[in-house]
C-alpha cells in the first residue's frame, strides 16, 4: 500500500500508519475497549489523532472529537454524555480538565516529546509513566475479528441547550465494499477526495468536516498532510512542496489567505491545486468571488449537517452564474420546501424547510453510517 501521511514534523508511509493504528487498537483492547464503544479524544492534530482513528475503525469503536478550546465542563459534559469508556488527551488539556471528569474513568495522557502516561480521572499524579513509543510498540497488532468500522461520534448544536451527540449506525460487514464506494463517491465530489489525491488539511479534527476529510483522506490519499494549526503563509508553503492538488479551507481561513499582500500571494507556485473543499460556515459571494478570481475555478462549496450528512454542493461555475446559492443535491440528498400546511412550494416559493426548529433527543441516532461537515446554522 503505497502513500504517505505527514503530520506534526512526523511521516510515516500508509503501511505505517495502518501498523501504528493496529497496535493502538489492540492496546486499546486490552484496556477493555469493545465494539460500538466510545473514547473520548481531547488532541491538537497530529500523528497520534491519526492512529487513533486507524485504531477505532479496526476495533468498530467511535471517537467522540472534543473542542480543546471547551472548559472543563463542557468537556466533562460530552465524556459523560458520549458514555466514553475511555479518555485519551495531551498532557496540558488533562491538567485542565481532570477535576471535572467521573472519577476512576480510564485515561491516556500524551505527553509533549511523544511520552504517554496511562491512569485514571482520580488523580492526574497517580499514573504509570510510559515512553509512547514504547507503549505503543510493545503491543502487538490487533489480531480481532473484521468488523464494521465506526467513525466519530460528532456532537452537533448547543446554542440554545447542551449539545447533541450524532450516533451513526454501521452498515453491516458484508455490505461493506458497496457502502464505501457510496461514501466514497459523494465525499469525492464535495471534498475533491479521489484514490492518488496529495491533501492538506489545516483544520482541526475536532471539527466533523475535518474529521470525515482525515477518515477517508487516510484511505485513499497519495499524500495527506496535517498541520498543527492553520497559519496562510505555511499553507501556501505547503502547497508549493508537496503540490498538493487538494485542500480543505473554511471561509474565515480565505479571509486570512486574503489578507496576505498580492506579492507574497504570487510568490508561491499553485498551480497544482485542482480542488478547495469549503464548508463549516456559508461563504459570502463576494469572498469566494476573490477565492476564484486569485486561484481560479477550483473552489467547490458543500451545505451538510452532521446529523442529515453531505446535502448539496456547488462548484466555482455554478457559483458565479448564482452567486449565494447552497449549490444542489448531492449523492442520495433531495432538497423540498414545504409551506406551512405541509404541502409543498412551488418553484421561487419561500416556505419552511423540513428540519426547522424542532424538539430532539440528547443523542440522535442516524440511520447511515456516512458522516459529513457542520450544518451553516
């Protein structure tokens, strides 16, 4: 399996990785991790968020991505309401929120350096300290059975309420090579993911479009690279050195690549570049009028929740000729408007759209497996 992974001054080729995640998931294993369980991850991106992600897709577990930026509490909120059997955070996050965490829960601290720690929310300083490496290596590769491989356990919306956690079902293992063709196809055409594809992501897995990019980006990339952190200069240094033909971006990270004065922008060779994944937030015409203008007609736009999935995308084209449109279905996706009664509008109609504010459970249960970006609420 050929291909590379780069991220945190750290590359490793895709059999690497595929190792690397399997022997995290058999240490996860023997930590009593099982099927259709939930860990809990509290990481800046890099190359331990990506084995982690190797790992809970080879053990069929979720991950529940969680905000480092959240307070103790709404960290302890998801962990406790994501029924997380374990917690896995770098060292300075776990200082900061171990207080607020169910005593005795299972927990992986890593360490700046690489170094792991392994013990409990009881108290931060009664650990067993261990090289990460070493932990890591010291496992063998997870010789379990195949099962249908999970992916994040996305929590969605909170500002009027405490946020929901999106559980998707998985498909059943023998269906397994259709359903990720499917995936695969609508992921291609919203995100520009193609078998071969050099990618860049300098968003946060935290975030659920980033994590569905990384998922499938660890699948069928050539080259995937994952920044630390979004900074425009690095990103178009980035771009230049490993021409990288993909990349995912959200409006305000434009704003910021804007700002950089024409030289410097003209400085850096882009020519490689065939697709800018945006989505996260809407993006204003006038914003990506100047996206397309600066890198020509490569930037492609997606409306999704994390509870409906990918529901519309459009393309610098279309975009111009309609400018502030949501762009049109993508993959199963259908779009209608509804009037008040329930009857549906006309064409040029305004109505209310299915899904409006509505009373929802805590967790919501998503019949698909496929999991897509933050809604634009």
């Amino acid at each position: 399996m050929s291909g590379r992974i780069i991220a945190g001054g750290i590359e490793l080729t895709r059999d690497a990785l595929v190792a690397r995640g399997e022997q995290v998931a058999a240490g996860l294993a023997a930590m009593g991790v099982r099927e259709g369980d939930v860990i809990a991850v509290l990481l800046r991106n890099g190359m331990p968020y990506l084995e982690i992600i190797q790992a809970c897709k080879r053990l069929g577990c979720y991950y529940c991505p969680i905000n480092w930026h959240y307070t103790a509490e709404e960290v302890a909120f998801l962990v406790t309401d994501s029924g997380a059997k374990l917690v896995i955070a770098e060292d300075d996050l776990w200082r900061q929120v171990w207080t607020a965490l169910p005593k005795g829960l299972p927990a992986l601290r890593v360490m700046a350096g690489g170094n792991t720690v392994a013990g409990n929310a009881s108290d931060p300083n009664d650990v067993e300290a261990n090289n990460y490496e070493t932990w890591r290596n010291a496992q063998p590769r997870y010789d379990g059975p195949l099962v249908a491989p999970r992916g994040h356990m996305a929590y969605t919306s909170g500002t009027t309420g405490r946020p929901k956690g999106v559980v998707r079902q998985p498909f059943p293992v023998a269906r397994l090579p259709e359903h990720l063709a499917a995936v695969e196809a609508v992921v291609e055409q919203a995100y520009g993911l193609r078998p071969g594809c050099r990618a860049l992501l300098p968003a946060p897995v935290y975030h659920s479009a980033p994590s569905v990019f990384a998922q499938v980006a660890l699948r069928v990339c050539d080259t995937l690279v994952l920044t630390a952190r979004f900074d425009p200069i690095e990103v178009l240094r980035l771009i230049e050195r490993h021409r990288i033909d993909t990349i995912y971006l959200v409006p305000i990270m434009y704003v910021r690549l804007l700002k950089l004065d024409a030289r410097t922008r003209a400085s850096f060779d882009l020519s490689s570049l065939r697709f800018v994944a945006s989505t996260g937030a809407p993006c204003a015409p006038e914003l990506k009028q100047a996206m397309i203008d600066w890198l020509g007609p490569v930037v492609h736009e997606t409306y999704a929740s994390s509870e409906a999935g990918m529901v519309t995308v459009i393309d610098s084209h279309e975009a111009l000729a309609k400018p502030g449109s949501a762009g049109r279905p993508i993959g199963p996706a259908q779009v209608r408007v509804y009037r008040e009664d329930g009857s549906l509008c006309a064409p040029g109609e305004v109505g209310r759209a299915v899904g409006g504010p509505v009373r929802r459970p805590r967790r919501i249960a998503a019949e698909s497996s496929f999991h897509a970006s933050p809604s634009h609420d």
